[in-house]
C-alpha cells in the first residue's frame, strides 16, 4: 500500500524519489514490468511512481530499493528524496556484542586457516589468527586501519610481489571490484577501482583481466616454506539479527594442496 500524500522534500536531495528510482531501474536494464514483478506491486504503481502521480511509503522505496539491489548508501538517498529519514546502518563495531562474538566464533570455525569479514568496500572488519601469516613482510602503512584487503593484495609494498599469479587474481579480484562499482556507482568503489588498476599498472599487469587456468581460480602466495596454494569463497551474512553487520561477508581460504594444509595445520598447533 502507498500514499498519495506527497511529504515535504527534504534539504540536499536534487532530484524527485520516482526520477531516481526509474535511473536505478534503466541502469539494472529493468523494465517497469519486470521491477513489478519482481517486488509483486503492479506495473501501473511503478510507472505512477517513476513519474510522481504516486508519492511511495518507505516501506515501498525499500522494497523497490532491495529488488534492485540498490546499495545502503543509496538507499538512504531515495529515503531522503522521499522525505523520509534515512536508515544508516550501525557500524560493525556497535553491533549488539551477542552478534559479534557470533561472528567471531564464526572467524575462529575456520581455524587453522585464515578467515577474514569484510565489508562492501573490501574493508577489514575482522579476522582469525591464521590470517597474520598471510600479511608477513607487508608495509606497516597497508596495515594501519581500515585496512583495505584490495589495495593490501595489489599494492607493490604489500602481498603484490608475494603472489605468484598475480595477472590471474589481481586480474579476478579487480572485475569483481569493477562489477560492484557499476552496479552500485559508489564513487569510494570508483576511487578504489582507480587506485588499484594504477598499483597494477606498475607491476606491469595489464588493464584487461587475464583468464584463470580452469574453473576454479587458486591463489598462489610465495612464503619462507614455498609456496602456499589456496582456494577462496565468500559468504555474504544476512539475516535479521543486526543491522550492524548486513553487507558484510566472509573471505574463507582453504588449502588447495597438501603443502598449504599440513603448514596452517602447524600454524594451528602453534608451530
């Protein structure tokens, strides 16, 4: 259900809630229909939204938002366009300390190998002890908070020079940067794209990314003991729990060869 009130604009906002909405909607290639389908409103309501006929609640700006997978920020600007307050996210570290220390349980499941929560911007928000042995040898300004796990990855006074496949995953990891730029034009994402294709630049790795070897892509990192293979995934948390922690994901590295294994399990062991 909508209103057809239309509440006061708010200061700082220059453009209409429905016009933002339908840039949102062209930029994901969307048709009206299919945003209505998608968020089960009629078509008519997207269209008498789009061109301010219908003023939406902000139930109905955040559930046209999530379809769209329009990022926090942003989100909080259609709010604001809508006349509405926003809804800023909860810094991880305000989370409600139950949550968090179910996080970290989480981290610590993983051990002995590293595991790291990030957020949308590759920003650490925490780790597990096995993840210090990845960071030996990195510059201590990489590693002054926040610490940026892409710009950590690709500078050359940081892991750049330890990773052995460095076209392949830098290659990887600055499509999936580039990907979420476009899809959420967060310019801190655009700023960063910039940064780490200039770091890149510099070590000689070409602007196009370069094709993996198979289907799953390893990351090979040169240590004391030779070097170390691992596999990444990536959860992403949700869920209701806490606001504080939505849009943060974990980074799990798993062995890929049994040298890499049997040295995070000495690690573990605290050898």
């Amino acid at each position: 259900m909508t209103s057809e009130v239309m509440p006061p604009r708010l200061a700082g906002v220059d453009e209409p809630v429905g016009v933002l909405l339908r840039a949102w909607r062209r930029r994901k290639s969307l048709s009206q229909q299919g945003l209505a389908e998608a968020a089960a409103v009629s078509a008519r309501h997207v269209s008498r939204v789009e061109t301010g006929l219908a003023h939406p609640t902000p139930e109905m700006i955040l559930r046209l938002a999530e379809h769209l997978d329009v990022p926090q920020p942003e989100r909080d600007r259609l709010l604001l366009a809508g006349g509405y307050a926003p809804r800023t996210p909860v810094a991880p570290e305000a989370a409600d300390p139950v949550v968090l220390a179910g996080v970290r349980d989480l981290l610590d499941a993983h051990l002995p190998h590293p595991a790291l929560l990030l957020d949308d911007r590759w920003d650490l928000i925490d780790a597990n002890a096995a993840a210090a042995e990845l960071l030996v040898g990195c510059a201590p300004h990489l590693l002054e908070p926040p610490v940026n796990v892409l710009r950590l990855t690709t500078h050359p006074d940081g892991l750049a020079r330890r990773v052995r496949n460095l076209p392949q995953w830098a290659g990887h990891l600055r499509e999936q940067l580039r990907h979420r730029a476009e899809r959420t034009g967060d310019a801190a994402q655009v700023a960063l794209l910039a940064e780490i294709t200039g770091h890149l630049a510099g070590l000689g790795v070409p602007p196009a990314p370069a094709a993996g070897p198979g289907p799953v892509l390893v990351l090979e990192l040169e240590s004391d003991g030779g070097v170390l293979r691992f596999v990444s995934t990536s959860t992403r948390l949700t869920g209701p729990a806490d606001r504080a922690v939505a849009g943060l994901h974990l980074e799990t590295l798993l062995p890929a060869d049994e040298r890499t294994r049997a040295r995070f399990a000495r690690v573990g062991l605290g050898g």
